[in-house]
C-alpha cells in the first residue's frame, strides 16, 4: 500500500506539467443517468456515470476530467463479464438516488469507495485515489455520484428560455441542452474529455412528462420516476464508438416535422427536424436539402450513414457558433436552419443550405472517423470547407455561383491573416484549453480547406476520392491524424508508376500544414520571349524575417499554367505542369516552344500571348508576374473578360492589390488591371476591388483631396445589372446590387450605384405598411444595404421606426442586419443611441447582436472614434458581456484597422501596454498585430499616398480607356 501511495504521487507529479490526462487508463464506456433541472430560479443537474475503464499499468489513481463538478460518493467494481452488472440492483437504485438527490437534496453514502478527491481547477482535472488497486489488463467500473452547474451560456450544459406564441399552451418555454466541443463534456460530467478516447455510451435522461428528451441515438423506453410526480426517464439506445465532444443531451417543449430516409445499404434512417409550433413551416429549405446531400456524402465517402435516426434542433438562443455536428442530433443557430419565405434573402438561404452542408459532412469527417487531438483538427474541418460547397452546389445547382465566391472569400480570409507577423500553423501545439479554444479559427477552417483544395488538384480528383474511400474504410470509429490519409493517399497515387513517380504527399503537405504564411510565386519572362523564370518567397506584409528565416521557410510548390493562345481553366488545366521545391526553388523553362507555330502561332506573337498561372485559386500562393505580363492581361480583360473565369478575375485583382501592399508591384499597374470594371459588369470582381479601394481611401483620409480622388475613382466602378432582358427595375435591383450609375434617368442621387431615391421611397412604403409584394422583396433581398442607405441620408422619422423594428420580435438574423444598417447613421446623436443598447436593462442586447453592430459601426469613420472610447471605457464590461474570450481583442482589432497617425499608434501603444498588465492571460500575439498593423498604415500613407495620388489624377484627366492595341516592349 505504501509503494502504491509513492506510486501515485510521482503520477500525480509527472503529468502536473501539461493539461493532457494522460494514458493511465483506457475508457471503454459509459453509462449516464442525467437529471437536469432548467426552470426556475434555481437550475441543477445531477448524474450518475458508470466508466468502464481499463488500467494501463497497476494503479490506485484514477484522473478524469472535471469542471465545476462536485462528485459525491465513489464505487468501484471489477467487470468479470463484459456488458453486465455484477449487482443487480445497481442501475435501479442510482435512479432512485439521483431522484432523492435533485429533488430533496437528500442522499446516502453508500459506497465511500475513494480515499482522497484532489481537484486541479487549472487543469480543469480530477484526481481519485481509490482504496481497491486496479490492476493492469482487467476492466473495472468506476460509479460516480455528481453535481454540475446548468450555465446560461452556450458551454456545457445550458438553458435558455423563449416566449410562446398565443397557440401555444404556456407562455414560456425552456430548453436545455449541450455544447461539448472542444472541452467542455468535462463541464457536465467527469469524464476522459479527449477526442482520442472514444467510446460507446448509454444515456438516460431525466424531465418533465410535458417536454422530449433527446441524445445521439433513438429513444428504447420512457418510464415514470417512482417517487417524483409528473417526471420521467427516457433511455436511449447503445451508441457506436465516438469521444465526449459529440455526446447531445437535451431537453425541450419542441414539436418535430418527421421523415424517413433510405439509405445506401437500403436501411432507413429517421429524420427529424424540431421546432416550436410556429416555426415549423421554416424548415422546407432544410427538409429539402437534406436526403440529397447525405446520399451524396454516402456515395462519395463509400459508407452509410451510420445511426439510425438523425435529429435536427435549434437552440431559442443566439449561439456564439453557427451549428455542431453531434452525432445523430444537430444543433443550429436559429438562422442556420429555419428560412422564412418573404423576411429571409437568397443570402439567408444559401447560409441554411451551406451550414446543413457542413454538418452533414461532419457526420463522416470528424464523427465516424475523428481527429485524435486538436492539434490536427484543421484536416477534418478542412475536408468539411470542401464538401460544404460540393454538397451545396449538388443540392442547389442555382447556388453554384455564390457557393464558388463563398470559396474563394474564404481562402482569401485566411490570406490575409497569415499576412501578419503572428499568423499561426494549420498543425500547432496544443496543450492547454486555451490552446485548444484558439485552434477553431480562420486558419484552421478556411486555410485547412484551401490546402487539401490544392491537395486534390495536384494529385487528382480521382485519386483523392479513392484515398478517402480507403480512409473511411479503415479508420471508421477511430481517432487518427492527417498523416493516416497523407499516407493513404501515397499509396494510392504510387499505384500508378508514371504519375506516382518521386511524390511524397507527406512531405509536400508537412511543408504547407508545419509553417506559418504562404509562398509568392514569381514569374517573369526571359529576354528572349520564349523562356521564363520561376521562383518562391515568403509574404512579407509586416515580417521582419532575417535572412536565415527566409532560407528556411520554403515549400513544395505545384505550379499549374495557361495563357492566351489556349486558355484552360478547367481540372486538367488546373494540374501542376512543374514544381517548385526546398531544393529547388528557382526555375528556368521554356515556356514558348518553336513547335508552337506549327499550331497557328506566329513567331513573334509570343511577346503580346499573357501567361497565367494558379488559376482558380489551384494552390495557396499569391502570383507575382512581371510589368509586362500584368499589362497583357489588363489587355486581355479589356477587350474580353470573359476568356478569363470570374473566379481567376477577383483573385488576380486581389492578388496585385495585396502584392502592391507588400512593395512588389506599382499601383500604376494595378489601377490598369482593374480599368475595365468601368466599362463591363462584374459584380464580385468589382466586390473585391471595391474592398483594396476603401483600404486605401481610409488609410489616407488625412489627405481631403486624395480621399475625394477616391470617391470620383470609385463612382466609375460600373454595377452589375444580371437580367438586362427584364423589364421589372425591382427585379434588376434584387438580382444585381444595383442600377446601371451612369444611367441617371428618373434618380436624382445615386450612391454605390443604388438609386437613392427609389430606395427612400420603398422604405416609406414600408413605414407606412402598403408596400408591393415586389418592392418587398426588394428590402429584403439587401435589406443591409438599402437600410443603410436610408439611415445615412435619411432624418428623425427614418431613424425612430427602425429602432422600433430592431426592438420587435424579429428574426435574429434581420435583427442584426437592421443594427448593421443604422451604424451607417452620420448623426453622432443616433450613432450614440445604438451604443447605449449595448448594457440597456430593458433591452438586454445578445452579444452576438452587440458584436456585429459595434464591427460594423467600426467602419463608419464618423463612428470610429466613439467607437474606440467605448471599448476602451468597457473593457471590463463587454468582457462579462460577451463571455466568449477573444470577442473584445476582435473588436479592438476591427475599431484599430484604419489607424495611421503616429498619434493615434501611441495612443493604442499605452492602452495595450495597460491591458498587458491588467490581464495576464491576453492573447498577446493579438495586440502585438494591432500595433503592427497601425505601424504599417503609417509607412504605407507616407510612402504611397503621392503615387496614388498622381495615378487617380492622371486616370481623372484622361478617363477610362476607350481602345487598346498591341502591346510593345518597354
């Protein structure tokens, strides 16, 4: 006894460094008996959990995760035959127990099993030291009594309450349940919290007759409790294998719409879609969708949908994440699954559509097969981002569009974030729980996503299916990492000898997925026209990287190519004609063989023939082309845009707005690249450069006439107008953002190419509630946007009736919309009303509703100001408000963004040197980029404001360019 008490000591001291628990012990199930009380002053839970574990050495010490978690009697017993009880009364009275326990606060120790309960709240751990010594290779069952908390946000286990329509019986209604990922399982019951550990539950749960209890698997039997009135146990099936952050538990008044549907095997699944009363006619979207996408996904992975039922619930609260892919039972937002015809847009449909998408992949990459640590999980939620849009584009062909712009926007994000001195890895050390919180963000999902979209390029579509097809197969109901697929995929690819040949998928990955930034790919044509030159660099927006740092910070690069003689932007054309590489990563090719004249191409005509490289975004690099070339395909865009996709359109537009950031190109060759955006429509394209314009214009706003040069630039911008064939301007205005602007017949004041006007017009015949069906449609369709139009221009009335609205029982997601649109306001009066609604006691603004409204005020440079003073004057405050950690940096970042004086660099200097000293735990790589970023406003202004200057001058006397020849060399 006394070697096992040293023994547990020195475990006890040698896992006291990190926050892992360790591999003392295998779980190999659980069994739970949940109470949760939700209703009422004085919410609860207490359960009851059965662990089946085994020792992976001979121990007395049991870790297990666990916060704000009280345990209160501890059992222990071996496990002789596997699946059964020793003790027949067990499971009976732990029942009996937990009903004492919650409802009279009563209970008996029985058990005393343990000698010491040690608590780490750091490590959110605890650590049982039991009087029995578990020996090594058999199983045991661990009994544990507990409380837990019922929490008003939406972690662990939380409640929310809603109001009922009049149809309903009760006015008010609860609902409960939870969000477990990444780490808070632990938060509501003690448990092995990590996703490499999974294994098969059985769940009871506790409620009132009057409300469903729901769990990842179909409900086996509802039973009466024996000494509690008007309550119940519901019991669910056996689940498969899988980790704690996918146990649901919940419990709701909710009616559901139900359907069945057939899976590849020929096995039904049930579906079931839950809602209060009145929100069930919303759910068509969703219900149509679905079947569609998840034979896609069977199709596609080769494996049926696992469970036998699977539920679809939304939580009467505005949750700080879009949806979670629980297994068998997904949770919403509110938006991402009701769409109401007539309130909601085709954007609001496409976000339902996309989120469904997600999750339902998640149901394969994430749920059957799962990461076995955060550190990895940008491969599972990367394969997700992919999926998301095929699944979208298979389910709504008529998305296909927006679906591919929703793509690139996304990859894009994740561009720009590594364009940032602290960008973090997609693959990084995770140890503690703040680490694993700070794994869920852009880089994670958006560049995991653009990584394997270059994976699946680059090795083929083919290829990559089968790799998955092999993935599924045999890690099903596993925890494994990215390599298992890298390797896979090395396999599969070396089956075919010529294609195969010197690819190593692992080590090309291992360059983009173990390093921060990405490449820049420089191509420049030789002096004799026929060869060019490529090579790679690191980004160097904002690095100060030595010149050791640049030699080692190198990648494995596919370099796929077109040009103007035979453009080819379709799969094949996307393949990598030639690598750049560690050991080699510069080239020199011939690009403009002699043979080529024997395809109809004059000698000579090479010099004006434009090269093309990474088209449609087919590898996560940036392209950095010669002067020359740009000119050629600014040429090209001129006489026909279309040869080039829209898709290659916005990103060469982004990528010479970034590279010119970056002092690797000149603003003249940039302004010519997008010339022709003042004579042709192309909406996303002009989007993007809309976004690098406004950049500009605030980082110079200091300069009056350089900002009004601005504005004239901008104003030439021509807007897109989709069906020119319709008649109906109600329809032109909802389909393409906007009336043609050098069209001004019938307006008298256009803005961003909207008919101001006839936007105030429709929104009086809103006020006044005798608007068309048509002009309806209209408001709702950009509903942020014309609303922000009115509350810019408009007066006192304007401004009141939509404060009103924003007070009425709105949906959330027209709700921020309208506060989105009244932070456009340019009275600092009004501008100050908004902020008040933040701590409003009557109004008691959601965070989410807060967040998005003070980012979008954010951008108002009348707002800015005030803005910054509240978040400087509320730190505090907003931190309590919003809860989520990481929510006030985000707004310090958006409110900093267009700083640019040296005064303005100071002032934040000093306030985040206080935060600094106030708050240990401060992301300190999130302030270290604000002033970076401030830094970098302040050089660009100084070094480029009089270049842009001259070229927005000379383009304001000469005009946009009316025709264009050929090319000749400089």
């Amino acid at each position: 006894m006394r070697f096992l008490d040293i023994l547990t000591l020195f475990l006890l001291a040698n896992f006291s460094d990190g926050q892992r628990i360790g591999s003392l012990m295998r779980p190999v199930h659980y069994d739970l008996a949940f109470l949760p009380i939700i209703s009422g002053g004085a919410p609860r839970l207490c359960g009851h959990v059965f662990i089946d574990l085994e020792p992976t050495t001979t121990t007395n010490l049991v870790t297990l995760h666990g916060a704000d978690i009280t345990i209160i009697d501890v059992s222990v017993e071996q496990v002789f035959l596997v699946g059964k009880f020793n003790s027949s009364n067990n499971n009976k009275d732990r029942f009996l127990q937990l009903e004492d326990l919650c409802f009279s606060g009563l209970f008996e120790l029985v058990n005393e099993a343990h000698t010491v309960i040690q608590e780490e709240p750091e490590k959110q751990q605890l650590n049982i030291i039991l009087k029995e010594t578990l020996i090594k290779g058999k199983r045991y069952r661990l009994g544990l009594f507990y409380f837990a908390k019922v929490n008003d946000d939406s972690r662990g286990f939380f409640r929310a309450n809603y109001r009922n329509d009049h149809t309903s019986c009760c006015i008010q209604g609860w609902f409960g349940g939870t969000q477990m990922e990444p780490s808070s399982a632990r938060k509501v019951l003690p448990c092995f919290d990590e996703p490499e550990f999974k294994t098969t539950y059985n769940i009871s749960i506790g409620h009132d007759k009057a409300m469903t209890a729901l769990s990842n698997m179909p409900e086996t039997d509802t039973r009466p409790m024996e000494n509690t009135r008007d309550w119940r146990w519901t019991s669910f099936s056996r689940s498969p294998p899988m980790p704690t952050y996918l146990l649901a538990l919940f419990v709701t008044d909710y009616e559901k719409v139900e359907r069945i549907y057939k899976v590849c095997n020929n096995r039904t699944v049930k579906m079931r879609f839950w809602g209060r009363p009145n929100q069930l006619p919303h759910l068509k979207q969703s219900i149509d969708v679905v079947p569609d996408m998840l034979h896609y996904m069977e199709k596609y992975v080769g494996q049926p949908f696992t469970l036998p039922k699977i539920d679809f619930i939304a939580a009467p609260t505005q949750l700080d994440f879009e949806a979670m892919e629980n297994w068998g039972l997904i949770l919403f937002r509110e938006n991402r699954l009701f769409f109401k015809e007539g309130i909601d847009s085709e954007g609001d449909r496409f976000q339902v559509v996309q989120t469904m998408a997600h999750e339902l992949a998640h149901q394969f990459f994430g749920n059957l097969v799962t990461c076995d640590w955060w550190s990895d999980i940008a491969f599972y939620e990367g394969m997700c981002g992919i999926f998301e849009i095929e699944l979208t584009k298979h389910a709504m062909p008529n998305l296909t569009f927006r679906a591919e712009m929703s793509q690139v926007s996304a990859i894009r994000s994740a561009m720009k974030i590594e364009e940032h001195i602290q960008a973090a890895s997609v693959i990084r050390e995770v140890e503690k729980i703040e680490d694993t919180e700070m794994m869920f963000d852009p880089i994670t999902y958006n560049k995991g996503s653009g990584l394997l979209l270059m994976l699946r390029n680059f090795v083929g579509h083919d290829h990559f299916r089968n790799a998955v097809v092999t993935f599924m197969e045999r890690y099903q109901f596993q925890s494994v990492n990215s390599q298992k697929f890298m390797e896979i995929l090395d396999e599969e690819v070396h089956r075919n000898r010529e294609f195969g040949r010197g690819m190593n998928v692992t080590k090309i990955m291992n360059s983009w997925t173990t390093q921060d930034a990405y490449p820049i790919v420089r191509c420049t044509r030789m002096s004799d026209g026929r060869r060019i030159r490529l090579s790679q660099l690191p980004h160097p927006v904002l690095r100060n990287i030595t010149t050791d740092e640049h030699a080692n910070r190198l990648w494995w690069i596919p370099i796929s190519m077109t040009d103007a003689s035979r453009p080819d932007f379709s799969q094949q054309g996307n393949y990598p004609r030639v690598w750049l590489t560690p050991e080699r990563p510069t080239l020199e090719i011939p690009y403009f063989p002699p043979a080529s004249r024997h395809h109809g191409q004059e000698t000579g005509e090479e010099e004006n023939t434009w090269i093309l490289l990474n088209g449609e975004f087919s590898g996560y690099t940036r392209v950095l082309y010669d002067d020359r070339n740009w000119r050629l395909i600014s040429r090209q865009l001129v006489l026909n845009h279309t040869v080039i996709p829209q898709v290659t359109r916005a990103q060469l537009i982004d990528d010479a707005f970034t590279l010119a950031l970056a002092e690797l190109m000149d603003y003249q060759v940039v302004l010519e690249l997008i010339e022709y955006l003042t004579m042709v429509n192309d909406e996303f394209v002009r989007s993007t450069a809309q976004f690098h314009l406004r950049w500009m214009k605030e980082r110079t706003r200091q300069n009056g006439s350089l900002a009004e040069l601005f504005d004239d630039y901008m104003e030439k911008l021509k807007f897109e107008r989709m069906d020119i064939e319709e008649s109906n301007e109600n329809n032109n205005l909802i389909r393409s953002g906007g009336f043609d602007p050098f069209d001004s017949a019938g307006c008298l004041q256009w803005s961003e190419g909207v008919c101001v006007d006839k936007i105030f017009r429709l929104f009086q015949a809103q006020m006044d509630d005798n608007i068309s069906p048509e002009g309806k449609r209209v408001m709702t369709e950009n509903l942020e946007r014309n609303w922000c139009l009115v509350m810019r221009y408009g007066g006192k009335d304007e401004w009141k009736w939509a404060w009103r609205m924003s007070l009425n029982d709105v949906w959330a997601s027209q709700r921020s919309k309208i506060l989105s649109a009244m932070s456009c306001s340019q009275d600092h009066g009004r501008l100050k009303q908004l902020l008040s609604r933040v701590f409003h006691p009557t109004i008691q603004q959601a965070s989410r509703d807060s967040l998005v409204m003070i980012e979008k005020m954010a951008d108002n440079p009348l707002a800015r100001p005030m803005v910054l003073n509240f978040i400087k004057t509320n730190w505090e405050r907003l931190g309590r408000h919003f809860k989520r950690s990481g929510d006030n940096l985000k707004l310090l970042t958006s409110a900093s963004k267009y700083l640019s004086t040296p005064e303005e660099l100071n002032e934040m200097s000093q306030f985040v040197a206080d935060l600094e000293k106030r708050d240990k735990k401060l992301d300190r790589s999130v302030t270290a980029g604000i002033l970076d970023d401030i830094r970098a406003n302040i050089r660009w202004a100084e070094k480029h404001s009089e270049q842009v200057y001259s070229v927005l001058e000379a383009r304001r006397v000469t005009g946009r360019t009316k025709k264009i020849g050929p090319l000749k060399r400089e």
